[in-house]
C-alpha cells in the first residue's frame, strides 16, 4: 500500500516495539494477612467457604508446599519484596536469642534503601506499581513505599491496631500515595463488633487501578496487601454473618468476593492472559488468637513459630493460557521465589551483586517441574530448622515462654508434642529433631535418631546448612531499636487535614521483643 | 405394519415396562476402611494424591459434614446397610460402659435377621446386588452377605489381620458367593512389607460385575467395601512406593485408581447417568497408628473416639446429569442415609414397623438443599455426644484408659484438651460440653457455660436428645460374646479345597473390649 518501504520497515519495528511492551506481563499479587493454609475450601477447610479461591486453583496451580520467609508480617513481607531471607535484608533483631520482631509504630529501622525490591526493577523498566493495604516496612517516610519502587500507595504503614489514644499513641494514618488522608478508628472506622469498609475500599482501589493500568500501554504490578484477617479481624456490612466461622470467617469471605472481582476484572479487560495472579499470605494463621482467628489445617502450631502451622502458605497460581487449569505442584516455593520468577517473566536482570534467596518458578508454573531446594526457618537472628524434599530438621525448638503460656498466650493450642513444642528455647543442633513431613505433616513423630533413615537424612540436611552458612551475610538488623518519637504523630499531609499531632522526645531505646 | 393392534399394544407395555426397570437407577458405594477425613486432595491432604477422587468431587456433590454411624467398622457398616443407630440394630455390646465392640472372628453374634437391610429390598425388587470386601457383620454363616440381600460376594467376613497360627486362630477365610476360596497369608498374600494385590483384584471384581450387570435389564447395587487403607496396610506392587505417605499412601492412591476405574468403567459403559455412586469411609482415621495411618485433618482424635476424627468421614456423591458439578453441600449426612435415600431412588417402600435413623438426602443431592438433623454419636451402649446444626455436645467424654495409653496405644497423638481429651470416663450429661464446630472445628474451645450461647443452644440439645431417648428401643446386644470355636476353622467350601479345620470345643464368655 505504501511506497515507502523504509516506512514500512519503521512502522513494523515500532509495531514489534509496542508488541514487546505489551507482552510484558503484568503482576498481581494477593497476599493475605495472617490467613491459614487450612483457612481455603481447596485446601481443607470443612466450611468451604471460599468459592472464587477454590475456582482460582481450579483454573490454575495450587502449591500446597509454598513458604512465607518467616513467620511474622514484617519480615514475610521484607522479603517478598527483596527476594531475601529477613537475616539478609535486616528485618529482624539480636537484642535476644531467636525473637519475632516486626515494625510496630515506634521502630526506629524500616527497609534499607541498600536493598534492591522488585518493585523498583519494575518501576525503573517501565511498569507501574501499586500497593493497596498494609506496607510494614516501616512507617518513617524514607521507608514508604512510594520511595522503594510503588508509583501509587492506598493503605496504611502498620497493623490496625487500635483504637489509640493520641496522648500516648496516635492512630495509625491511611496514606494516598505520599499523603496521609486520614487514621483509623477516626477516619476509617473499625468497630469493636469487627465492623468496617476497608476491604471494600481495597478491592475498589484494585479495580479501578487495574483498569487505568489496562488502558495505558504499561505493564502493571499490583500489590494487593489486604489486611482484614489480622486482628481486629472485620468484615463490612454486606458480608457480615454471612460465614460460619465467626467474624474472621466473614473477613476471608469478603476477600474472597474480593480475589474474585479482580480476577473477573482481568478477564473482563482481556488482559487476564496477559497476568500473572499469586494468592498467598504472609504468615501462618494466629492461632493464639483462638476461635478468632485461622485454620492451619493439619499443621503444627502457628504464626510466631518455625512449625510448619507458622510458615506454610495457602498459594495459588493463576494464569489462564500460560498456566494449566486444575494442577498441583509439589515444588517447594518460597514468597520471595516471586522476586525471581517476576523479574525473568519482566525481563528485567536480577541484582548479581549480591545473594537472591528467591528462586525462579517458572518451570514450576508453566511446565510443572521441581527444582530440588531447601526452606530456611528463621525466627530472629536463629535459622530454627529447615526443609529439605519431604524431610524437616528443627536444630532448635521453641513455641513461647512458660511465661507467656501461662498468662494465656499459647501458639499451639491443643496441641502437645514432647521435645518439640517446647516452652524453652532448645538447641538441638547436635541432633536436630527429623520429621518426615509426607508421612507426619503434623511434626508429631520423631523419626528415631539411630534409624537408617535419620542417619542418610541428616547429613545431607547438614551439608545444605553448611554451604547456607558460608555465604551468609547478615544484614544490618533493623528492628532493633524503638523510640516513640517516631510514631505517626505528624505524617506527611497531616497540615492539610489539619490533623498533626506533636510528637514527645525521643526516648530511643531496644525494642521489647517477647516472642 | 402389524395388523393387530392388540400386539402393538402389548409390545408397548412390554417396551414401558423395560423401561422403568431400566430408568431405576444403579447403585455404587465405595466404602473405605479406616479412611480420614484428611485423606482426600479434595478434603485438604496435604500431598494431594488423589486425583480420581477430587475430579469425583468436581463432577460431583462434596459433603463435608458427613458422619458413620460408629467410630469403628462393625457397628457404622451394619448400621449402613440397616439404617438404623447400632443401639437399635445390636450391634453393640454392655459388657462394659461405653465400650467399642466389633466382629472379630470368634464373635458370637452377627446382623439379626430382624433387620432388614436395603439390600434385601432392593434384591426382592429387581435388583442384582454384590458385595466386593469386607462384610464385618459377623463370621457364622447365617450372617452372611447372601443371607441377608447379596447375590454375590467376593471378599471376607473379618478384617484381614494375621497370619494366624491355625493351631489357636485359623487364618481369614475370603470367599466367592457361598464358598470359601482361600485365606489371607496363604492364598491371599499380605506380606510383612504390605505387599498385596487384594485391590486389584477387587478393583477387577467390580469392573466385572458392572459390565455383566450393564449387559443385563437388571439395576444393580454394587457395594464396593475395601478394606487397604485398614491396618496392616496394603497396595500392589505398582503402587507401592508411589506416595509421598508411606505404604498408607500407596494404599490411597491405589484405592483412588479403581475408584476412577469404576467411574470410567459406567462412563464407557453409558450408565453413568443411571447410576448413584457415594464414596465414604466407615470411621476415622486410626490415628494411634501414627505414621502408619490416615488423617483427620484437621479434627480432634480418630477411630475409636466420638471426637470429629471418629466419625467425619470423606464423602462424595456422583452422578452426571442428576448431581450438579462442583458443589458442596452442608447438610448433616449419615451413612445411614444412604438406606433411605437408596430406597426412595429405587422407588421401594421403607420398612414402617420401625425406626429408621437414615433420612432422604434427594433433596440434599438434587436441589442442594438442607434438612434439619441432629448426629448421634454412640459408643457402645452410651450416647456420647450430639451435633446440631452446628454446635455439638458431649455427655459424655472419653479417648482410652490411662493404662491402655501409659502402654502407648494414642488416640489423639499431639493433641491434649484439658477436660476434653479424659482418660477417664468423665460423665458430663448434667452439663454438656458445647463446641462450636464452625468457628472451631477442632473442639478445642470449651464455650462457657455461663454463656448466652450455651444457654440458648443446650435447651434445644437436650430436647433433642429426649426425643431421641423417648423412643428409643435397645436391640439384643450382638457384640457380648465370644467362643473360639466359632471362628473360622471350617468355612462352607473348605471341603472342596481340602483346607478345613478343627474347631476347638467350645468357650463361651464375655468378650474383653478394652476401649
Ligand atoms: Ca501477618
Ligand atoms: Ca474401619
């Protein structure tokens, strides 16, 4: 039609070029807030009551052997984005042996800019970025999201806790990307029956950037970090009573509903064969919370342990066209194995100057293959135990102190194993407890010190730890200190509202860290 | 083309006639032996080995809130096939309070002729019935399987312990129909390692008699009772070391092939529009046989308790074009409703002059819709426990003595609930214990009895329980006595084989039933 055959030439490359944006898939990720494993009707909850998840993994890949970095919010989450276990990236604390440490509001440490988050490859390779929900990587503004690789932010920098009284502690603020706009309890309620909009405001925060993202010609991740199954678990109006299992039932319900308008979404803007969408959560269920909280299942204890009740994840992958419908892969995933697999399905080189604990899964995805890896259980600055194929080894147990459990505070209730739920801290590492989670997914029965079979395992496991240790650099611990001069007395478009509250001295000191 | 319209009007009757034989429906019941609840992929197994049965599931109704009758294999099959509680139909024992009883092979008792089992009226209405498995309803011909409904058999009277000394204890008889074959250990190997090719050859049994079945005008009840997955666990050679759960797991996966066998089998056949089939398990997993047995995911105790991990067992019901795909349903089953629902389907009239505990699922099956009901869970002569809705009571608790669990015999390994998981006999009638099996499915949770809840719900318990008492009539004690001359020393048939036996004189007495 031209004559113009350089014109030509021009046009198809430019074409090619425009192909080659596009192609570039986006990324969603759906990472819940202390959910179970045992929390999904796909993976064994009796109330089934998740049925857009359970389509989710019928039209994808379930990986019922997928890992959080740790068993706590903070660190789960520093590492999804860094790609590195916390001892690496300096989310965790050595003010004492083997403690969880997160980032309440007055942690004085945040995510170090050292660290290189996927997001930021992302950003600076032409994608655009949101995260709708809790970002816990520290709430001071050099730690905020929109300064490690998110062009857009809606939620809030801690847990909800609440609600607080601003003499002593201010509410926690909800940002709009840079600005605060408000704080829970005060602008964004949560009332004491577990009453709120919040996850409403979050899926139409994804539904809506979703759909801008699909008219523009970028690529997109979305980081959809909803928080409504941490406690004070709440639900909204609509999906309240609706469950039945209580009020943290109506939660998962309602995020269900929620997983599946943005799936529904993606298939309505015909980009969901263009999308890659994982389901996860962050950490295990918090079972001392009782009837109040999740189900982890057949497992062991839950969120604040290296049990596999603390640690193992209800994940699924979806990916119509790319991924198969209906399979199951018993590779052993890690959330910070998404670090790898986004940057190789982007495009985009992975830092080489430095160790990457995340593996890529894309064989494990698109081709249902393994690749034979170890899971590192880190509580604090102690790797507890680790797996290795079906084989668990715990080189050191440790539930809560006596303590603790005798005020009521128990991580494993109900359940009792001699030597394993341990009140002390107990350093097995001349002999690591071995479980054979095929066989015993409970962590219930020792396998016997002198069998044949512990003396293969054993050495193999302790080759793994070896060559882990040698290459480990600790990072800079971050949740050591706290201070209540850097709670969130003045955030950032407090002015505007009005809203700024005047922080006290500093009174720095080393956090409290009793888990 | 005739010219004798009365001819035509004949064949047309004839041809009518054929065609409500042939629209009733065909039955299968694939019944587990010491299955759990936790063993299915579908119902949360961790190892997801069973991708017949979940694909059964997602062609099918999944019932989560589905019980035996019994916490042992007896009592739940006679009440299956009677549909009626083991209190009514005998099989039971008062030796001693609370006691679990079953049929070993010096039992003197069996299924009373009194009973009429469904299928006796399916078999006088047209039906041809087999029976593939263990029958378990006692060892003394007249209990036998074509005594009481069967056409056809393939299987034994007990369960498949041994090797015996046939000096004190012959080994189990496994017969064709009316005769003895073989036994276990000598015709039919189990080796130490649990080397067997039982499955295949049941597996192969049922095959059969559905093609010859298929071929003829006749429907059919096929009840399929295997019994692998019950200690000493069994697979065949192909299957044996395919799971990542030990033999047990082979045993699955090899029970998972032919149950996807069978579906093929009335697939290929055209008569799975026609044909009913329930898959279940007769009690929970034997969880005191630690790795070497099954899972109840994530319910307290198993096999022998009336905890959840007794009695709720993994069920499915199948037929395309009747059952909708992917559902789940609520409802509070029995195996007994397998005896009304049976009969309603086969358009027979259910027995009048008695009670039956069994209630229609039809409308459960084809419209999803739910029934009101409460769950009776007895052990031995004692109701222990009941579940309404979903709150359950127990009256009564008990997992095994402190002497039997000092000697190591767990039934709740790694569990312990103060008050809950007793040692004792711990009659709780004047105060139930009330758990709330939505929000705490694992009974964990006393709630309080000063609680509105517990004074709200415990009233309608108890009303429930004085109904239930009001017209309860006790049947003859069938499980109270034993004599080793009973046993099966001279099977019909074993003339033919040259393998018949000696009987011992007789020593009648009561039996010993330690749990
Ligand atoms: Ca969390
Ligand atoms: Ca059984």
């Amino acid at each position: 039609m031209s004559s113009c055959p350089a014109c030509l030439v021009g046009l198809l490359l430019i074409c090619l070029s425009i192909d080659y944006i596009n192609a570039r898939p986006n990324f969603v990720i759906m990472l819940m807030d202390d959910m179970g494993w045992g929390d999904l009707g796909v993976y064994g909850n009796p109330e089934k009551e998740t049925p857009n998840l359970d389509a989710m993994a019928a039209e994808g890949m379930l990986l019922p052997n997928f890992y959080s970095a740790n068993p706590l919010c903070s660190p789960s989450r520093a590492s999804l984005l860094s790609g590195r276990l916390p001892i690496r990236n300096g989310f965790y604390s050595n003010n004492a042996h083997a403690r969880n440490a997160y980032t309440p509001q007055d942690i004085a440490g945040g995510i170090p800019d050292a660290e290189i988050l996927f997001p930021e490859l992302l950003q600076s390779n032409g994608y655009r970025s949101k995260i709708i929900g809790k970002w816990h990587l520290g709430q001071q503004p050099q730690y905020h999201p929109l300064k490690h690789g998110f062009d857009e932010w809606f939620g809030a920098p801690n847990c909800h806790f609440g609600p607080y009284d601003d003499k002593k502690t201010p509410n926690i603020p909800v940002y709009r990307d840079a600005d605060m706009v408000g704080r829970y309890y005060e602008d964004f309620m949560i009332t004491s029956d577990g009453e709120s909009n919040l996850t409403q405001i979050y899926i139409q925060e994804a539904l809506t950037f979703i759909q801008k993202e699909a008219a523009s010609n970028q690529p997109f991740l979305l980081y959809w970090a909803v928080d409504a199954t941490h406690g004070p678990v709440y639900a909204s109006p609509a999906f309240m009573g609706t469950s039945n299992r209580g009020r943290y039932g109506d939660a998962v319900r309602e995020l269900d509903y929620g997983a599946g308008a943005i799936l529904k979404q993606l298939q309505t803007l015909g980009i969901d064969n263009n999308t890659l969408v994982i389901f996860s959560s962050d950490n295990g269920a918090a079972t001392y919370a009782k009837t109040g909280g999740g189900s982890n299942g057949p497992f062991l204890c839950g969120k604040e342990t290296t049990f596999e009740g603390g640690m193992r994840e209800p994940t699924i992958a979806w990916w119509p066209g790319k991924i198969g419908a209906g399979q199951v892969s018993h590779q052993l995933g890690s959330l910070m194995d998404l670090y790898t697999t986004i940057l190789e399905l982007a495009g985009v080189q992975r830092p080489t100057d430095r160790i990457i604990d995340g593996i890529s899964l894309t064989n494990t995805l698109f081709n249902n293959q393994e690749t034979d890896r170890e899971i590192f259980y880190y509580r604090g600055d102690e790797l507890m135990a680790v797996r290795q194929g079906l084989y668990k080894a715990h080189l050191w147990t440790w539930t809560n102190s006596i303590e603790e459990f005798n005020e009521g505070t128990d991580f494993c209730p109900g359940q009792e194993i001699a030597n394993v739920t341990t009140h002390d801290q107990v350093n097995n590492t001349m002999q690591p407890l071995l479980f054979h989670l095929g066989t015993d997914p409970g962590e219930k029965y020792l396998i016997h010190p002198m069998s044949h079979e512990y003396r293969t395992i054993i050495p193999r496991i302790q080759a793994a730890i070896m060559k882990h240790k040698q290459t480990l650099v600790r990072g800079t611990p971050q949740l050591n200190y706290c201070d209540s001069s850097l709670m969130n007395w003045a955030p950032t478009g407090c002015e505007k509202l009005g809203r700024c509250l005047t922080a006290p001295p500093s009174n720095r000191q080393l956090c409290v860290w009793p888990h």
